[in-house]
C-alpha cells in the first residue's frame, strides 16, 4: 500500500507473513477472526496499521480498542504520527472525551468522513453508530469478553465486521485453541532488527544497595526506571504497606529536587494514575514506583530498568509481561528480579527461566 512508501523501516518476514495472511482473510467472503500474537515489541500496531489503510483504501471505516485510556491515547499518538500527510482522518475518543467533540466524533463515523477511530470500550457504547465499519483492531483480548465482541459486530452496518485481535501474552497453541477456537492465529516471531536482547538478572535482597548504585548510573546516562510491586488481593493491605515503605525508603535513596519519582497503585483516583504515568511518559520523573498495573502495554522507549520486587510471587507470564515495558529504545535494557533468599523449587526455576530466555513462547510452553 501507499503506506509503506512513507515507512522509515522494513518489515520482518515475520510481519511481511502475518500481512498476508490478513490480507488473505480480508479477501474471503466471511468476515475475518484473527488472533495476533506478538511478542512485546515484536511490531504488531504497524501490521494492525497497514491492514487498517488496506480496508480504508477499499472505502471501510476502522477502529482499534485499546483496555484503557492511557493505551487508548498512546495507540493514538502513534498512529497519527506514522499517519502524517497521508490524507487519512483519525480521531481519539475515549471516557473523557468533552461532549461538544464527542458529538462532532459520533457525526463523522455516521456520515462516513472519519476514516479511524482509536478509542476504549466507550466506543461499544450503543450511541455510536458507523456509515460502514469494515475492520475492527482490538488490543489485550483477555481484557475484553464475549458479550463486548458481539456488541461490537452489531456495530457493523454493512454486516459483520473483520475483527484482529493483538495480545502481546505469548499463548501455547493448544491452550489458544480452546480459549479462541473461533479465532484463527498468526503469530509474529521475531523482533526488528537492531533491537537489543534485555538482559535479566536475579538479586537477592541482601544486594539492594548495589542495585541502588546501578539505578544511579543509569538515571546519570538520561535513562528511566520502573519499580514494581506485587498487589495480591489475598493480602492486599500487607502489600500496599511494602508499596508504601518501599516508595519512602526510594524517595530516601533517591532524594528530591535532584530526582524525581512518579507513584501509581490501583487505590489511586484513575485521573491520579493517568497524571502520574504522563509525568513519566514525558520524562519529568526518572523512577516510576508502580504495583502491576502497568503490565499492559504502556510504551516509554527512554525506560531501561526493569526492577521487579517480590518477583518470587509473580507468575512467569506476568513477569514476562512486565519485564517488555523496557527495551523499547536503542539502549540496551534490564530487568532485575529481586527476592527473599528463602526460594521454593518453583519459584527458583521461574528465575531461572527469566535469566535464560527473553522468548515469550519459549517461557509460555
């Protein structure tokens, strides 16, 4: 498509694979379900993009649903910046759209000049109507349910619409089966050229100050970290203490004006998190103490250290997930997992595991 001319990459043949493989789909006479699989960073939102100008181009309205606001916003960004002078109109709308935009968003989806709509599942509200849905991108699918899908099918004026599915959370394909069996797979399983591998290490806590002196090197060369959390709901306020002690003893460590730091736990008001979270995305603070909320899909290429605490108490997809918030950028990255010196069986292969692989299939099988 015209699209690529304008790209200031090459695709993988992975993504070159998987293309045709939609654009196959897209061509039959049944409307398209697709699940893509990539892992983080793999370059799933430019295939999603090049097969939405696909359906464009053939006169279809498309729209790509992110879980939450802040994905919503940076699905957005992203795309408008890959779109400039293209020529294709494409909007944001989401829980706090303001009404006057809102109503003028609903009007150009029902009179057809809105080419893409990015937005959460306020866009499934019954309200919205399309002049000619052809294609729907929905992002995390274990964040959406059926009732949601067939809701959004009746959105589809033209009859059903082709739905691609992206989940970064690496599925074994026998479980896949059961879990989408209505879907078909694509998989894309490389990452793009000139990516570093994330180098993961296991620290006890015993090493916590020499983890501090490698946080001060890297916020010294310019870059950002996370620190995380675990919040279980079985012993919730044991947790939020640890958060909480966790960020004073941090905020000692790494004491203001010279640092800044961002806090993000799910007690906290969502317009609190958001203002937290774009401090950080804009690079105002250096370390983003969170619990796990931010597994999902938040992208800030300057983020290199992935601290995770307590990491004996995560799953191995969970900490899979977390660790590809970093490596985003040109700079290489790493994800620290740091645990009591008391480890079970379980827990120490699971670290064992994490050191040896960055492979998200290789971790789920």
């Amino acid at each position: 498509t015209r699209f690529r001319e304008v790209l200031s990459f090459s695709l993988t043949a992975a993504q070159e694979r998987v293309i045709r493989e939609i654009v196959l789909d897209m061509s039959q006479a049944t409307a398209m379900n697709r699940l893509l699989q990539g892992d983080v960073g793999s370059g799933k939102t430019v295939v999603a993009l090049l097969t939405m100008l696909l359906a464009i181009d053939n006169g279809f309205q498309t729209f790509m649903m992110a879980p939450t606001e802040i994905l919503a916003t940076q699905h957005y960004e992203g795309l408008k910046e890959l779109l400039a002078d293209m020529g294709v109109s494409i909007r944001l709308l989401t829980g706090s759209t303001k009404t006057a935009e809102r109503n003028e968003i609903h009007e150009g989806l029902e009179n057809g000049s809105l080419d893409i709509i990015v937005g959460t599942h306020a866009l499934i509200e019954d309200k919205v109507q399309f002049r000619n849905l052809g294609y729907v991108v929905v992002d995390e699918q274990h964040r959406f349910g059926v009732a949601q899908r067939s809701k959004l099918w009746a959105k589809g004026t033209q009859g059903v619409p082709h739905v691609l599915v992206m989940t970064a959370t690496p599925i074994p394909r026998t479980l896949a089966m059961t879990l989408y069996g209505d879907l078909d797979i694509s998989v894309i399983d490389e990452l793009p050229p000139g990516r570093k591998p994330i180098t993961t290490s296991h620290r006890y806590d015993s090493a916590r100050l020499k983890v501090f002196g490698f946080i001060e090197q890297e916020i010294k060369k310019g870059r950002q970290v996370y620190i995380v959390y675990p919040l279980i709901q079985e012993s919730e306020k044991m947790d939020y203490k640890d958060l909480m002690d966790g960020y004073e003893s941090l905020s000692r460590q790494f004491p203001k004006p010279k640092y800044q730091l961002s806090i993000v736990h799910g007690q906290m008001k969502p317009e609190d998190k958001d203002f937290e979270m774009q401090r950080f995305v804009k690079g105002e603070t250096q370390i983003m103490v969170a619990t796990t909320v931010i597994e999902v899909g938040v992208n800030v290429p300057n983020a290199s250290v992935m601290v995770i605490e307590s990491a004996e108490r995560f799953g191995l997809s969970q900490l899979h997930q977390l660790r590809g918030r970093v490596g985003r950028g040109a700079e290489q990255s790493y994800c620290i997992l740091m645990t009591g010196n008391k480890l079970s069986n379980d827990a120490r292969l699971r670290m064992q595991t994490m050191v040896g692989t960055n492979d998200g299939f290789e971790i789920a099988e």
